[in-house]
C-alpha cells in the first residue's frame, strides 16, 4: 500500500471517528439525565470533558491529513441505540447505572481501537503529531475504561 492510499484511509478514518464524536456528545447529554449514582454522574460530566478534546484533536487530525467530506457513523450510533434501549429496560436505578457503565464500555472500547489505529497508521505515513495524539487518546480511553470497571464494581457492592 502506498503511503497515499494509506494517508486517505487514515482521513476516512477521521471522518468516521469525527461523526462518532458527534453521536457520542448528543448521546452523553442524555445519558447523564438518566444515571442517578452520583460517581457515575460526576464520571460522565468528566467522560463529556475528554470527549471534548478528542473531538478537538480528531478535527486537527483530520485538517493535517486532508479533508473529506462528512461521514456517518454506524458504529457508534448501534453503541447509542444499544445504550438508549438498556436505559429504557432497566428495573431499576442500579440496573440502569450498570447498563450505563456497560454499554459506556462497549464504546470506549470502539475508541481505543480508533485511536490506536489511527495511531499506527499515522506514524507509519510520518505523520508523528497525530500518531502522537492519537495514541494520547488511547491512552485516555484506557483509563476511563479501567474507570468505568471500579466504578461498576462499587455500584455492585452497593447493591
């Protein structure tokens, strides 16, 4: 693969990830009306604040790169429709909040193969600041997953 069919993989990549960022940041807004566990409540409002940022490096990412027009993002509208449907079913409070912290998961988990991705590929057509960046990203969807499995297993102690 050349070094060009690669770099406009990596902007579809972005594209992709950029519509993903905007389902995330409707679907977080939400969310958040519909947690009642305060660790979790606080842990969206700082999961909205990282996913500011990612949304800001992606959209510098993608000006480096080379533009391409606006994309859809099946993937993380299943993640917000798998999440609004737990929400809707759960029995109870703790089960809702578990399912939030779940399907939170399931997301991020799209997130760290995104980035770590575009990570790679970055790196791999010399472009070592989003390589950079985006490894950050990684990074920082790794700790909010590690995140999110404490915070699961507190509201399971809970109840």
């Amino acid at each position: 693969m050349t070094d060009d069919n690669l770099k406009e993989l990596v902007a579809h990549g972005l594209a992709a990830m950029q519509a993903g960022s905007e389902v995330a940041e409707r679907a977080t807004a939400e969310i958040g009306k519909d947690a009642t566990y305060p660790a979790l409540k606080a842990a969206l409002e700082d999961g909205n604040r990282t996913s500011q940022r990612w949304a800001q490096r992606i959209d510098q990412a993608r000006r480096q790169v080379g533009e391409i027009p606006r994309q859809d993002n099946p993937i993380m509208e299943a993640h917000y429709e798998v999440s609004r449907r737990i929400r809707q079913h759960a029995p109870d409070d703790v089960s809702r909040d578990l399912g939030i912290v779940a399907a939170g998961q399931m997301a991020l988990h799209y997130w760290i193969a995104s980035f770590g991705t575009m990570a790679s590929y970055g790196r791999q057509i010399g472009m070592d600041g989003v390589a950079g960046e985006m490894k950050t990203c990684a990074d920082e969807a790794r700790q909010a997953d590690e995140a999110h499995t404490a915070l699961a297993e507190q509201l399971l102690r809970q109840d």
